[in-house]
C-alpha cells in the first residue's frame, strides 16, 4: 500500500490502514525507543504512545517528509520527552542504561566464536560500549544511534531531530570523537 493510500485510509479511520501503519512501522518504532530508553517495556509504552499521536495528529502531516520519516520523528521526540521525565524524577541519581546489548529482544549477531572466553570478551566490550554511549550528551548520542544503530539518512536525521543537516553532520562526527577518545583508554594501541 503507498503512502498516499494509506493516509487517505488513515484520515478516513479505517482499521485496516492503521494495522498495516503499525506492521510497516512497529519493529523500527520499537527499536528507535529501545535504544533511546534502554528498556523493553518503556520501548513497548512509547511504540503504542507514537502510534495513537499518529492516529490522532494525522490530519497535520503535511508531507514534507515521508510518513516513516515523521514517525520516527515522533519515536524521537516521545523517547527524548521520556528520558528528561525520568532524569527530572531521579535528579542527581544515575542515568538508565540506553540499551542492553544482552537482552534477548535487541538483534545481534552471534558471537564469532562458541568459546566462553571469547564471549565473555565480547560482553565486556559491549557493556565499555555502552558505558560511553551513556556520557555522550543526549543530542549526540540520538544522532549516533539513528545513523548507526537505525540506519537513517543524515536527512531523516535532521527532519527527526528538527535540527539542520549540517547540525546533524557535526552531531555524529563530534559523538564518534567523543567516542574515540572515551574509548582509547580500553582499545587502544598500547593494548
């Protein structure tokens, strides 16, 4: 079903278009939340969250951007909305994860080798991963996520951000420096 299709469906209330919305959409809904939130159930809440908005704000897409591209942007905003709720409630305490490499919901591949030790290296390489994600400032570390993790073009970066392409550009490049450097210490030359 086209984009054009399914609005009209959409704007006319038919369920129809709105399941096939949700089957086109939910899994990358999901992980774009996820990966902001760092937890399943909060990534399940907000998925639902985003597609009732987009239920009930359809008759304001305009259509500057394609419809996956103005949903993601409402997962963005919904995930980005969530995590300054929940650092407002827990102020001076630490920060949830912003994703587990070891649940079992998140797509990995399988470790290269069946050897324990192997796979205990790789879980302490993910979890340093994880730990310099988490003190990436918000806008980096969503922009790294999206383009990295999601896969989404510098554009539909911009457009789910609401900041400029060149803005987003710089995001990502100042997030993998950032990176780099947290990262030196535990992969570097010297090891």
């Amino acid at each position: 079903m086209a984009d054009d299709q399914l609005m009209d469906g959409l704007r006319e209330g038919s369920t129809e278009s709105f399941r096939r919305l949700v089957e086109e959409n939910q899994r990358k809904v999901i992980n774009i939340c996820y990966r902001m939130t760092g937890n399943d159930a909060d990534a399940e809440d907000l998925a639902q969250e985003v597609f009732v908005e987009v239920l009930r704000s359809i008759g304001k897409f305009r259509g500057d951007s394609s419809l996956a591209t103005w949903i993601h942007r409402i997962a963005v905003r919904k995930s980005l909305d969530f995590r300054r709720d929940q650092v407002r409630q827990k102020r001076g305490g630490p920060l949830k994860r912003l994703f587990h490499l070891d649940d079992p919901g998140v797509d990995l591949p399988a470790p290269a080798s069946s050897r324990p030790d192997a796979e205990l290296e790789l879980k302490e390489r993910q979890a340093i991963l994880r730990a310099a994600l988490d003190t990436l400032p918000e806008n980096q570390r969503a922009a790294f996520l999206l383009s990295k993790y999601d896969g989404l073009s510098n554009r539909e970066i911009a457009e789910a951000l609401k900041v400029t392409l060149p803005a987003v550009e710089s995001l990502v490049h100042r997030a993998k420096s950032n990176l780099q450097k947290k990262l030196r210490q535990y992969f570097g030359r010297g090891r």
